[in-house]
C-alpha cells in the first residue's frame, strides 16, 4: 500500500491492504501503447526517423523511453518483492510463475497461427530447438515468417524478456551478497553499472539487439535501469515525492533529453523520478484501480509485435498509425485472455485461505522497444 504523509514523503509498503492505492497499473498500460506506436513507422519501412520522440531529441524514441520505464518500474517493485520473500527458490519461483506461462503461450500462438498467415513454413521447425528457445526465454523462429519485411522477427518484441529475468537473478544474487541491506555496497554496483553504460556507448552498438554485441549493449543499459529503479526503492525513505520536485525535474530532464549520452542515465534518474511520483504521490486513477486486479499489459505487449507485422505483410501501403490502431484493437482482447485463461491461474494464491490469487508484486515483463 503505498500513502502520502504530510511531510511530503510516501509510504513504501508493498502488498496488503487497498491494492489499488498506487498509479503502476496505469503506468504499465500507458508504456505498453506507447511501444505499439512508437514501433508503427519502423515496421512499416524500417525507416525510425519519423518516430515522434525521435523527431523531437534525437536521441530516444517513446519505445525506449517506456522500455526504460517499464524496467525502472519493475527494479522497484521487484526489490520490495525479493525483500519480502520467504526464501530464495520462493522468489525465483514466483518470478518464473509471472514470466514463463505467458510467454509459452505466446509463442506457441505466434508458431501456430501467426507464422502460417505471415507464409513461415512450420513444418520445418525443430521441436527440441523450439523447447530449448521456449526454456531459455528467447523468441520462437520460423523459416520464412514475414520473409521481406523490415523486421523479418516472428515477434521481435519478445527480446527483452530474457534481459529482464536476467535482472531478476542478478537482483538474487545482490540480496544473497546482503547489499539490499546494506545501501553502500548497492551504490557501488550501481556505480560499476554506470561506467558499463557510459563504455557501452564508446565501445558496442547502441540501440541494435539483433546480433551478440547489440543484445549485450541493450542489457548493460535495461540492467542499468532495473537497478536504478531499485534503489528508489531502497532509499525512499530519504526520498520526498512533491509537485515542485516533479516540475523540476522535468525542468531538468528536458535539456538533457537532446544529448546522446546524457539523455539515457537523465531519464533513469530524473525519468525515474517522474515515474514514482506519478505512481505513488499522485492520486490513483480508474484505470490504475481496475488493473490492480486485472493487468492485461503483459499480454497486450506479448500479441502487438506478430499482430503488427502481419497487417504489414497482409496489408501493403496501409498507413502505420492505421495499423498500430488496428494492432492495439486485436491486442487488448489477447491481453485479456492471457490474463484470465494463462496467466492468473498460475499466480500463486495469496496468504489466508481466502481462496484469491496475488494479482502480481511486480510489472510482468518489459516491453521491448527496437527490434
């Protein structure tokens, strides 16, 4: 539950009481569309430079930007659930619990129904090699599927899922260390992670996870993220969310949005800011009400990319926007699907025998932004 105090400062107790008292369900919902749009152009031609956040800085698209806050997001209420585990394989349990159904599902679906509609030839998939990319996180391939298009990727999104159950164990291996305990030791590895960030753009690839230097390039900046949100988490006890410190910290933000190496540890921080403060200071919204008990993103995130890309191969010279509209409009049922019929039923039921299941400590999963 989280609660304003007079002194400005929030309460940072997870779980228990009123569920909805918080804005991250809205935040979820909000990062999840604005990955659909943000993806609308590039998958169209491959062409990003008409995507609007890019117009405007140069630098990080909208996709990136909530990427980016999905994993500050998640390094925080991921920290309270590892803080309140009863064991290790408890944790590591529950994450699994969250990630891998829906994932699974997914694939399959994308195997099963979007690959032959996208002219993939799925009888000449493996099934040991499908298991083992099922196991490991990594998105489902099919020869052939959406052959000629920009982004030939059965569901390109699904990239970040293994970056993001990456941070979960590193996050196990940081609380084993007691450095969730101990705050100096947590700010020296996020220090350490801050010069990877800062070489990251000196010496990999920025913003292409498509190859092995890519991928490791993106992780070093979602593992950055995560534990940035981490510890607004672990200090905010001597954090105070305001109106006046969020107007300043867009103040702030905005100048440096336009700098390519400034902008991506600016917004984990003063983007971080904004984000908290929105979701704890702020009064809780309808939308952030509802989706305390039901959260249809991870799905919504899951469907977008396959049906995205499949209006582009079935649909030539059909406008983006019309195809991220129509993307979103099929997408938000499949969320809501593998919401009830996949991914609640796994959840584990909460303590007290009253029979109802823990609708989720942490966001599901992270969006991803650039194929």
């Amino acid at each position: 539950m989280f609660r304003g105090s007079r002194g400005g400062r929030v309460s940072q107790a997870v779980g228990g009481g009123d569920r909805g008292a918080n804005n991250f369900g809205s935040l979820r919902v909000l990062f999840a569309i604005l990955v659909v749009l943000s993806h609308a152009p590039e998958l169209a031609d491959g062409n990003r430079s008409r995507e609007w956040l890019t117009q405007v800085f140069g630098t990080l698209s909208l996709g990136e930007i909530a990427v980016d806050g999905f994993f500050l997001v998640s390094g925080y209420l991921i920290t309270a659930s590892y803080r309140a585990k009863r064991s290790f394989s408890d944790y590591v349990l529950r994450r699994a619990r969250r990630i891998y159904p829906g994932f699974v599902a997914a694939s399959l679906v994308c195997i099963a129904v979007v690959a032959p509609l996208g002219g993939g030839d799925v009888a000449a998939v493996s099934p040991m090699e499908t298991v083992l990319r099922l196991s490991l996180l990594l998105m489902p391939v099919v020869p052939g599927a959406f052959e000629g298009l920009p982004y030939p990727m059965l569901n390109g999104a699904l990239w970040t899922i293994p970056c993001e159950f990456g941070c979960y164990l590193l996050l196990g291996l940081v609380g084993t260390a007691r450095a969730l305990r101990r705050r100096r030791r947590y700010l020296v590895l996020l220090a350490g992670l801050g010069g990877l960030l800062a070489l990251r753009r000196l010496y990999l690839p920025v913003g292409a996870p498509g190859d092995g230097l890519g991928t490791l390039s993106e992780m070093i900046r979602l593992t950055f993220m995560f534990c940035c949100g981490g510890a607004f988490r672990l200090f905010g006890d001597r954090i105070a969310y305001t109106g006046c410190g969020a107007a300043l910290a867009v103040l702030l933000l905005l100048p440096l949005m336009f700098s390519p190496a400034l902008a991506e540890p600016a917004f984990a921080v003063l983007g971080g800011y904004l984000i908290f403060w929105f979701a704890l200071a702020v009064r809780p919204n309808a939308l952030s009400r509802m989706t305390a008990q039901v959260d249809a993103s991870y799905g919504l995130y899951l469907y977008a990319w396959p049906m995205q890309n499949l209006l582009v191969a079935r649909l030539p010279g059909l406008s983006p926007w019309t195809a991220a509209i129509l993307a979103l409009a099929a997408a938000i049922p499949l969320g809501f699907l593998s919401w009830y019929l996949v991914e609640k039923p796994m959840l584990p039921r909460r303590p007290g025998g009253s029979g109802s299941r823990e609708a989720g400590d942490a966001l599901t999963a992270a969006p991803a932004l650039r194929p």
